[in-house]
C-alpha cells in the first residue's frame, strides 16, 4: 500500500492573501455606482507613489500594458532595437515586438539569474533604443552598470519590476533607478488586484502622456467627465490604448499596498524555513544571498535549483512528483529564445544563452505567498525531500 500524500487538500502555488478590508471596498466600489476608473484608482496610484517615493504613478490593466505603453511614449518604432533578458515571462519580449522592435537577448548571469551587466554593451547597435532589465524573482539588477552603459550610448532604461515591489537598489526604491518601471499585480503578486500594473517615472511630460494614453487619448477621463462637475468635452490627442485600471482593482490594491511590508516580514520567514530546510542539501541549490549594500530583495519567487544529473530525474519530472504530493509549484522560466515564435522570427536555437538554458532546465519556484501557514510551509519542505529520497 503507498504511503499517504503528504497533503489532503491540493496546496495552489500563488494563491494571495485576499482579507476582508480590501472585499469590504469592493462592495463599496460596487455600491458606490462608478466601477470603473475613478477615485480609488487615483487613491491607490497616490499611496503607490507615496510607497515608491517617485514623481508619478499611473495605475494599469497589467503590467504589460504599462511596459508597451512604457515603450510607445519613449518613441521606441519599428526597425529599432532593445535589449532584455531571455529568462523572462513573454510579455517582455512581447511588448517589443508589438512596437514594430527587436528584442534582444542578453545572458543572464547564474547566481542571481538577472541580465548580465558585463554582456549588455556587446549587443549595442546604431539600432538600440532601450534596455529593459528583469528584476528576477524580486532581486534587484545591478543597475548602476546598467544605467552607466545605458548613458554612455544614449538609451532608455525601462524596468521589468513584476517581481520586485519591495525591492531597494542601493538605498534607492526600485521604481526611481530607471526611466520608466512597470509592477505587476497580478493575481500570484506580492500586491494583488487580480489583474493590474502600475507605472512610474520622475518625468512628469511621459506621465502626462501615459495618463492620456492609456485611456483611449482622450484629453479627460470618464471620471472627470461625468463625475458632479459636470460633463466636461474631449479631445483625442493620441490614438491612445485601453489600458486603465478600474476602481474595482484599485479597491483590493489600496489594502493589499497598506500590508505590503508586513507581508515581506512573512515571505522572510519562510523564505528562511526554505533556507534552513535545503541549505545542505547537495542535489539543491537554494537563491543566491549576494545583493549590492543598501539593496533589498523583494522575496516574490523562493527558487530552487535542482541538481537533475545528481537526482536523475528532470524538472519537470520533479514538479509532477510534487504536484502527486499535492504541492503546486512554478516554473520561472523556460527562457524565451527557446519558445517556437522567438526560435523562428530571430533564429535562435539551443546554445545562444547558455546561462538561461542551464536556469531554465532546473528551476522550480516553491509557495511563498502570506496567505500561507507554518505548516503550510513545513508540508511543501517535507515534499521537496520525499521527492528526493524517492530517486
């Protein structure tokens, strides 16, 4: 007879601590009348910019919305350049392509699994308009070399910050080092409006223009349109996008924001159990503590690395056994040069980004959310080593 699961119930990887401030303001919101953007928006787009520290914050529909609006206001146009990270979600890369752009892959560097630095100025052409770093799994990227080659040849800096909220740069709040920064809010996030995004920038003229565009172009928005003032005419002054958030979003957004430091302090916990739990443990190799003086990691992703050939097994057969012990687990990510669209369009094959390969065959992110126990906690450890044993 086999032994019982480690589980009854199945464990949702990303499930987000949703309490009942933020479902008491969306029933506000739904009584209020006005679902759509208007005051709550405005409300959370102040405490984020407060949080960040920056100039501006515009609230989107999703994170990619804001870095393809990120990427149209800074004139990035068809035949030009940018440089990213092939170990990424698709939305980066897509984003540029639907510029009309070329992404361009830069390795990544094995232990923090961000862009390496040192690659980037070898991928620069007369066509290179902007880099976008990846905060991966919440660690900040080295920016400092990444702003100084991006200055150095004239482009723009857009960060990918989906994974990073919390995170610092050297005393400096990601979200203030780059151009522009686009968060996530996903639904798996360490902030949480099912879908959502956030952009920011010191630069009130893009902000402007971001404002407009991303709610069709037009001069004013509905709120201010048919708010108690009155209505008020518009103009179009862009062919802008639909890519605003609405006041439902931004009601669970305000509270989720209001907990967002107390929910790291419990993200560390765990993220110390894992440390604990696998430090010594050979066929593993836990996150990297390297990060710059006065940085800090946002603790989004706990991920693992497995040793396959020691184990025996692949990662994905691993994942499989973890979800037999019902165990959800992530995969960040398959790297993206190796997907069939980016294969066929920029040639790409297995060997170009031997880094991101080597991550990509091996990664596995374990449950990290606040809406998660101790013991939660204690059963994906207990997974992860009957797993192991059973090779």
């Amino acid at each position: 007879m086999p032994p019982p699961k480690v589980r009854d119930k199945f464990l949702v990887f990303g499930s987000p601590a949703i309490e009942e401030p933020e479902i008491r303001e969306v029933v506000d919101t739904l009584r209020s009348g006005w679902l759509g953007t208007g005051p709550k928006v405005r409300r959370f787009e102040e405490a984020f910019r407060e949080y960040v520290g920056c100039g501006q914050a515009i609230a989107m529909n999703s994170c990619t919305a804001g870095l393809h609006l990120a990427l149209d206001v800074l004139g990035i146009r068809p035949g030009d350049e940018v440089i990213t990270t092939p170990l990424t979600f698709a939305a980066t890369g897509n984003v540029i392509i639907h510029r009309g752009a070329r992404p361009v892959f830069v390795d990544v560097e094995r232990d923090t699994m961000n862009i390496d630095p040192a690659e980037i100025e070898g991928a620069i052409t007369e066509r290179t308009r902007a880099i976008i770093p990846v905060h991966m799994a919440g660690r900040p990227c080295e920016m400092d070399r990444i702003v100084e080659v991006a200055e150095a040849h004239g482009l723009y800096v857009i960060e990918d910050a989906a994974h990073a909220i919390e995170a610092w740069y050297k005393g400096k709040k990601i979200g203030n080092v780059g151009h522009v920064t686009a968060f996530s809010f996903y639904v798996t996030k360490n902030v949480c409006t099912g879908e959502g995004g956030m952009l920011t920038t010191n630069n009130d003229v893009w902000a402007d223009e971001i404002r407009i565009k991303s709610l069709h172009g037009v001069s004013k928005d509905a709120w201010k349109r048919y708010s108690t003032e009155g209505f008020q005419p518009y103009e179009v002054l862009y062919p802008g996008y639909k890519y605003n958030m609405m006041d439902i979003q931004a009601a669970l957004g305000i509270h989720q924001l209001s907990r967002v430091e107390q929910n790291l302090g419990i993200r560390e916990q765990y993220w110390e159990m894992y440390d604990r739990a696998f430090g010594d443990i050979s066929e593993i190799t836990t996150p990297s503590k390297r990060l710059p003086p006065g940085s800090r990691h946002a603790r989004h992703l706990y991920t693992i690395l497995l040793d396959i050939d020691r184990l025996g097994m692949t990662r994905n057969q691993f994942v499989e056994a973890m979800k037999n012990e019902k165990i959800g687990t992530g995969v960040h990510f398959i790297p993206l040069h190796l997907h069939k669209y980016y294969r066929e369009i920029l040639g790409h094959r297995k060997g170009d980004f031997p880094n991101a390969e080597w991550i990509g065959e091996r990664t596995v992110s374990l449950s990290l959310s606040p809406k998660l126990t101790v013991n939660d906690v204690s059963d994906v450890i207990s997974a992860v080593s009957r797993v192991l044993h059973s090779t």
